[in-house]
C-alpha cells in the first residue's frame, strides 16, 4: 500500500516561519516535521510515499530527495504555488498512488498511531481514524456510530486526524482542480461507505508557533515510536 503526506499547505498561521521556510520543513526536536512522520511511516511497513507540495515546495524536494537515506521511495506531486486543497491534492497525486487504496497523511500533525494497523484494513470509500477534540476545536467533525460507521449527524463528535484511507473511486466524479475533501466524505458517508476509527492516544494539529514549541519540548523528551 502506497502512503501520500499532504504537504502542501501555505501555513498562513505559521507565519512569519513559513515566509521562507515550508511548513513541513519547520523543525522540531532537530529533523523537520515531515522527516519524523516519514520515518514513522517506513518502520510500519510504508515505503512508497507520495508528496504533494506547492508553496517553497522545492525546499522539500531539495531536503528529502529520493527519500533513500529514510529507507523510503518518494515521488513528488507539485502544484504550483498556491496549491489545489486537499481533495485536488489527491486527484492530482492519483497517477502515482496505484490502483489499490491508499494511505494519506497530513503533514502537519504529530501523533503516535499505530500506522501498521492499517496496512491491511478493508476499506469502502474510506476509512478515517478519529481521535479525541483538542481545545483549539471543541465541537469535533464527525460521529462515528457502533457498527463503525462515519457521519456527521450527531451530538458527540470526533476530530477527524487527518490520517485516512481512501479509494481512486471516491474522487471520481470530481474534476482536476482546487476542491475539497470534506464534501466529498460528507457525500460519501450517506450511503454509508466511509468506516473509521477512534484513536485516543497522542495527536497534535501543529497548526502555530506555539504548538510546534509544545511538540519540541515533548519530542525532546519522549521521541514518537
């Protein structure tokens, strides 16, 4: 199974760190953010990756290469400078990620889940871990019923971890171009073909200075596994 980390996200919250510097390069504990959840990946058994990448997106190129000194294989998805949003990302990315299901990753969180259990899940459309509502998003975004279904009808919602996996299937009546992927979910979890998880372990959205500090210290004292 092919993984594909989303990397290719401006970090306007960031800023001024993401003025010359792509998000995913920013670092914490000494490696850049994207480079732990690479390695995380590689030692659950996910070697061939795909990256997208739009702002400063050759910085990452540059950075990583072929990915050979993680012991991956990584092909790269670009997208000009202002990016296609995460549903376009993957549709533009779909040439490189095989016929099968696929893995994709945000490249802004950090988190200790167990990767390996998804290699070989069954999965519809899709299938999204969950995990529990950090404060800077109290509400959540979605449900997730007893036969291990996704909604987004309910009252005691889930923030989805922007780990998922999803099928080539899913994005098919969607043209190339800038588009989401909530809608599409939404769509898809009518007809119930989006299954998921719940993961309540550690997950951080690194979504401001503040909260890449947070990560440093913790990394700093108990490295992801």
């Amino acid at each position: 199974m092919k993984a594909m980390i989303l990397a290719a996200g401006r970090g306007e919250r960031m800023r001024p760190l993401t003025d010359h510097t792509p998000k995913p390069l920013l670092p914490a504990a000494d490696k850049p953010l994207i480079e732990h959840t690479i390695t995380q990946l590689v030692t659950a058994g996910f070697t061939d990756i795909v990256i997208n990448h739009a702002h400063l997106g050759g910085q990452i190129e540059a950075c990583l290469g072929d990915g050979r000194q993680l012991g991956a294989t990584i092909a790269y998805s670009p997208e000009g400078e202002t990016g296609l949003e995460t549903a376009g990302g993957i549709i533009n990315a779909l040439p490189l990620l095989g016929d099968g299901p696929f893995l994709v990753v945000n490249g802004d969180i950090a988190t200790d889940f167990p990767y390996a259990e998804l290699k070989n899940r069954t999965v519809d459309l899709a299938h999204l871990v969950l995990v529990n509502n950090p404060e800077h998003h109290p509400t959540g975004d979605f449900t997730l019923d007893h036969a291990g279904y996704v909604s987004d009808v309910g009252s005691e919602k889930w923030t989805f971890s922007g780990i998922g996996l999803y099928r080539a299937q899913l994005f098919s009546a969607t043209s190339p171009g800038s588009s989401k992927l909530a809608p599409l979910l939404r769509a898809a979890m009518v007809g119930k073909h989006v299954s998921g998880q719940h993961y309540s372990g550690f997950w951080m959205d690194i979504g401001t200075p503040q909260r890449l500090q947070e990560l440093d210290a913790r990394l700093r004292a108990q490295p992801l596994r």
